[in-house]
C-alpha cells in the first residue's frame, strides 16, 4: 500500500502568511486579525479564511478554493486591504 500524503491546512498557512505579509503596513494596534472567526462585534480591520473546496489536482499536488472575506471601518479600506491579500 502507497504512503498517505497529507497536505497542510491551507488556512493556517494562509493566516500565518497574510498576518506576515500585512505586519508592514500596520501600526501593531491597527493590525487586521486573520483568521477563520471573526470577533463579534468587530474591532477594526478583519480578514477571514474559508476554504470551500478544491481537488487533489496530482499525488502531491493539492488546488486548494480559499474565500477571503476583508472588513475594515468603511468600503475604500476594506477594498485597500483587500488588494494587500
């Protein structure tokens, strides 16, 4: 029997990778959170990962379907911070 592949969670690497990424332009208070729940009510700037679906495109190749949903104080820094992702 062949060895079972098991591919990382796209949205932890997503999280960790835009929470790097996005550190740059943000004071550390205004940083957006990253993550798969947003806090309710929101404080800010927020970006939230869903996967939705995706294949096994090959034995070791995983085409992972990520939505990213960004919300910010109004549209045009929502639309900003979107562009950023």
């Amino acid at each position: 029997m062949g060895e079972l592949i098991i591919f990382p969670d796209i949205e932890d690497v997503l999280e960790t990778w835009l929470t790097a990424t996005l550190a740059p332009y943000y004071p550390a208070r205004d940083r957006p959170v990253v993550g798969r729940r947003l806090d309710n009510p929101r404080r800010g700037a927020s970006i939230r990962l869903i996967r939705l679906g995706g294949v096994r495109a090959t034995l070791v190749t995983d085409a992972a379907t990520v939505m990213v949903d960004c919300w910010a104080p109004d549209a045009k820094s929502a639309a900003a911070l979107l562009q950023r992702c």
